[in-house]
C-alpha cells in the first residue's frame, strides 16, 4: 500500500468544513492509493511492517501515514512535517521494556504530532491541553451512555474529577520544582526522589494530588534522562533540554512531548557522543540545509481512556491486551 499526498479536491474528495480562522491553513489529506508509487516511507514500517491506518482530519493536523511504533516521535512523520507544517499519526506503538504494572503494555496505541513553528514549551502545552479538553469534550457529548455506566459501576466520583479537570487550566512546573515538591514531602516513597533521577509513577500521582488534582505539566528535564532529539535549552551546570510531560490523576504520564532540536551543529555533536551518528545520518540529512523551529508530542490512547473512564488496569481498556509473556491473537 503507498500513500499519496495531495489537496483534497485533486482526489475528489469532499472538503472537510472550516470553523472560523482556518480559511487559510492548507489543509491536507495523506490517503492511501495501492496504484501509485508515491511512497512517503519506506516498504517497513518498523515492527509494524505494513500496517496503515487512514486516520481523517481533525481542526488543523494533517494526518501521516501510520505510526512507527519508535515510542514519542514517529521518524516518518519527520520528512512529511517539512511539507505540510502539521503531522500526525495514531496507530500501534511497541514497548520492548519487561513492564508488569497496570498502566504498561507492549503493544498500545498512540496519538503522535509533529508541528512547524512551534518556538516555545507554551506553544506546544497549548496543543497538548486543547487535545484533551476537545477530544473528552466530544466524548462526553458523543457516547454519554458509556462514559455514565463506567462512572456509575467502575469508578463513582470519575464524572466531579473529569469535570473538575476540564473546567480548570492545567498547572505548570519545573522538572526542578517538582523535585524540590518530592523531597519536602513527608511521604514515604519508595524510590527517593533526586534531581537527575526520572520521576515514578508514585511521584507523578503525587504530583497531581499536591497541585489539587488538576492535570500537571512537568517541563525542563535533564539532558541525560531524554534522547537526543530534544531541544538543548543551554542553561548551565543543570543542562535541561525543552522536555514537557502532562501529568494526570489516577494515571501519571498521559503525554510526553518536547521541542526539537532543529540545529544541525547541537544535533550532529550530540549523536556523535552518543555514538549515534550512523544509524540517524539520515535525520541529520533532513535539517543539513536548513530546518524550522518545530515540536511534537505523543499521547497513549490506552492511558487516555484510563483517565477519563476511571479504570485502574489498563489491560481493561483494550480488546487484547499484549505485555510480556502474553501475546493471545
């Protein structure tokens, strides 16, 4: 199957409706055409091999063609986003990490985007937050019936705290602060918390509960604990890249996300330390004459619906479920 880009009515394709502002961003459909050969990947889509999902078009994202399963950032989104300024992808993404807890899976779904112009971490947590509260909004309008019987048998109380996360602005804080927020608590953590340590999920979930059970953007996370293609913020002995992870009650990390590091010098010294350079030549090609400021997040869809449904697992809220040791169909 090879995908084709072009403006829907070159294809025949009905134009999807523009609310007020959006007369004029270049809305574009990537739709799949098994008789061409205008690939925008390669034949492999990673481990997913030649799995694509057609995903429509929602406000100002151009959908791209399947997801990689390679964890936040789907490396094929990275040519197309040069060309239509705003990408997506939603379809599986594979973990490979032996995880037995109730909010990890092997093989999950996730909401990945890319976007041009984006020159500060408020851009992008604007796009992130305004993902949630539109997406639970239609929800709760759209399937009321299944969203009530969740809330009403799984988990009572779910429908005030939804609400009470919609209704609020969602709080922001220092990777630093949050440290700082950790270590003044007199909880009794099981791992302690330490700058220049990633945070647990017991501290995330505290996190939340300290900020008064509002959704919680951790931002500026130390270099050495994010990969490398995170923008590099140059600010001193700490050195933290422009890193953002939202924080949501009864779940922990919904989304991650981050600025990228669109300067070829930064990118190309880093992947050489890191011994890299090989295997991403070709991601150093992408911004070798130039590039945009730009970022990107991805969302699990998995730990999307456990946050807005209430439920503890999250093998309950996949058909089948895949983590280690059980891959039934």
């Amino acid at each position: 199957m090879a995908w084709v880009a072009a403006a829907p009515g070159l294809l025949g394709l009905p134009r999807p409706p523009r609310g007020p502002g959006q007369e004029n961003q270049g809305l574009v459909f990537l739709v799949p055409c098994p008789r061409r050969s205008f690939l925008l990947t390669s034949s492999d889509w990673g481990e997913e091999g030649s799995r694509h999902v057609l995903a429509t078009l929602t406000q100002n994202l151009a959908p791209a063609a399947g997801s990689c399963g390679r964890g936040e950032k789907c490396w094929h989104a990275a040519p197309t986003l040069r060309a239509f300024t705003r990408v997506f992808t939603f379809g599986p993404t594979f973990r490979a990490e032996n995880s037995q807890s109730r909010r990890h899976l092997a093989e999950f779904y996730m909401v990945e985007a890319e976007i041009s112009f984006v020159e500060s971490l408020q851009d992008l947590m604007q796009v992130m937050e305004g993902l949630f509260k539109t997406a639970t909004t239609i929800v709760l309008s759209n399937c009321p019936e299944d969203v009530e019987l969740c809330h009403k048998f799984i988990a009572p109380g779910q429908k005030d705290r939804l609400g009470h996360m919609l209704k609020n602005n969602f709080v922001i804080i220092s990777y630093t602060e949050a440290i700082e927020i950790l270590k003044q608590s007199s909880e009794n953590f099981v791992f302690t918390p330490e700058w220049g340590v990633d945070l647990h999920t017991e501290h995330e979930k505290y996190l939340v509960k300290h900020c008064g059970n509002i959704p919680v953007f951790v931002i500026n996370y130390p270099l050495a604990l994010k990969p490398f293609y995170m923008r590099d913020n140059e600010d001193g002995p700490q050195h933290t890249v422009a890193a953002v992870d939202l924080l949501v009650p009864g779940v922990g990390e919904l989304f991650g996300g981050s600025l990228r590091e669109e300067r070829y010098h930064f990118l190309e010294q880093r992947l050489a330390r890191l011994g890299l350079t090989e295997a991403y030549q070709w991601y150093l090609d992408l911004r070798r004459f130039g590039s945009v400021p730009h970022g990107g997040f991805g969302m699990g869809f998995e730990r999307y619906l456990q946050c807005i449904l209430g439920i503890d697992n999250i093998k309950d809220v996949i058909p089948f479920p895949r983590f280690t040791h059980s891959c039934v169909l």
